[in-house]
C-alpha cells in the first residue's frame, strides 16, 4: 500500500513552471531519496506533498495518518528551551503537560540528545543538536510518514554520518515512511530503499532505480560502488550534479 501519491502534480511561481508532469509513489514504511540538480523544484514538490502549497495540477494522495518535517535549518523559536520546541507540535494537537513531557523526553532520546539539553535554549546548542532537536520535534507527535529536506546539508561529515544513522534506526524501529529530499548521492544510497531523480527544470521524475540492499544494512564500501556505478555507468545520474544555470547572473 501507498503512504504517498503524487500524480500529475504540476505548480508555478509568478506564471514561470517550476514543476510538471510528476508522479512519484512512496510505500508505507519506505525511504525513497529524492535526488536532482539544485533549483530543479524539490522543495516545492515537499511542500505540495505536505500540504503548505497548493498545486496547480495534478493531485496529492496522502494514506499517512500524521507527519513530521525536518528542513535544512532546524527553524526553532529561538526563546524556547529544547524541550519546549520537541513538545510543541504536541502542545497544537492538544496533549496534556504531562503526556508532552514524557513524549519530548522519549523523543529527545532516541534523537541522542541528552536530558540535561532540554533545558538549553537554541543558541546555547551546537548546529548538530540543534538539528537533533529539529528531528526530535519532527519524531514527538509518533508521525508514520516524515518528509525531510535536504536536513543535513550544513552538517560536517562525521556527524552527518551520525544523523543519517539515527534516521535510519528511528524510520526502521517506528516504521515511519519518509521522503528525502538530497543532493548528495552518497547520502541517498545509505539512507533509501527507492531513488528517485528528478529532471532539470522539475519536468517531471526522470526515473526511479530500486538501490541494492537495505538502508542501515549496507557496507561503506557497497555504497561506494553503487554511487560509482550510478555516476559512472548509468544515464539516469548524468544531471544530478549540475547546476541550476537560471541562478547564474
Ligand atoms: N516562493 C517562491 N516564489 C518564486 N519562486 C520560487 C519560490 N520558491 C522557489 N522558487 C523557484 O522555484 C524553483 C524551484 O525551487 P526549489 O523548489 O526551492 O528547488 P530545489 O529545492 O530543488 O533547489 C527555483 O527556480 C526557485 O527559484
Ligand atoms: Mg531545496
């Protein structure tokens, strides 16, 4: 069964088309990478998915009972504390104090943050915990589905490695389905069941290639080759590292 539909979906900005003619699918329980060239409308194609923008064409088709959201920055009201932030999509869907306590702890761990963070304010944490706070906020209200938008981005690579381990055991142990959206294949490759890349332009999913093994169970060097081979061997990637020349002056 289908956790999410995407069919048709086609939206513009300002009558320019910044996306058309995408159909993509995600599996209940399935990570599917989102891969494509910067500008080529991945975060409008997470947004129409979500429900923040309406489309123009096509349609979305959502099975999932409640999702989570992580962006690239963690965006946290910067004069609430850590657990204050985790609690608050629990506080809107109206959970008690206490129940909102207890879910911002649970989730704060299974995020590695430590108790003693939780009363921090956002500043007081390093860019990682910070992200670690984004995930935890997005993992609180228990969603089946998450949409992630290229969340690890300013990361250095160490602890990229540690949060992309973390989603992976968190999507596997909660069974959440989740988009993510990357543009590092590398990433993709750990983290996905399914990559999908996206045309230049948003002109539609270009094609879709199931990726060999499963997400956490794969060696490094396994991830290795198969970036290798999507980079070297397989037309699909050609466009993927390119760069959005309508940004150039
Ligand atoms: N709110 C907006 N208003 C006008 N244009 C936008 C808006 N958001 C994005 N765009 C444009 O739409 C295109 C796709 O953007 P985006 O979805 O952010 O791409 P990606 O996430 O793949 O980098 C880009 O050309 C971008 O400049
Ligand atoms: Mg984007």
């Amino acid at each position: 069964m289908s956790a999410l539909q995407l069919s048709g979906i086609g939206h513009a900005y300002l009558g320019r088309t910044v996306l058309d003619h995408i159909d993509l699918t995600v599996g209940a329980g399935e990570i599917v990478a989102l891969v494509g060239p910067s500008g080529c409308g991945k975060s409008t194609l997470v947004h129409v998915a979500a429900g923040i923008v309406q489309p123009l064409r096509g349609r979305v088709s959502a099975t999932y009972v409640r999702h989570g959201m992580v962006f690239q920055e963690p965006r946290l009201m910067p004069w609430a504390t850590a657990r204050d932030n985790i609690a608050y999509p629990l506080r809107l869907a109206g959970v008690s104090r206490k129940e909102r306590r207890a879910r911002a702890e649970d989730a704060a761990a299974r995020s590695s943050l430590d108790v003693e963070d939780l009363d921090k304010f956002p500043i007081e944490l390093s860019g990682g915990m910070r992200q670690r706070v984004a995930i935890a906020r997005a993992l609180a209200n228990r969603p089946d589905f998450v949409y992630f938008d290229e969340p690890f981005t300013a990361l250095d690579v160490a602890l990229k490695r540690r949060m992309q381990d973390l989603v992976i055991s968190a999507a596997r142990d909660e069974r959440f389905g989740a988009l993510f959206v990357t543009h590092d294949l590398f990433e993709a490759v750990r983290i996905a069941h399914r990559i999908a890349v996206m045309e230049r332009r948003g002109q539609g999913i270009a094609g879709e290639r199931v990726i060999d093994g499963v997400p956490g169970a794969r060696e490094d060097r396994q991830i290795f080759e198969i970036v290798m081979r999507y980079l070297g061997e397989d037309s699909l990637f050609h466009h993927v590292n390119d760069i959005d020349e309508r940004r150039l002056p």
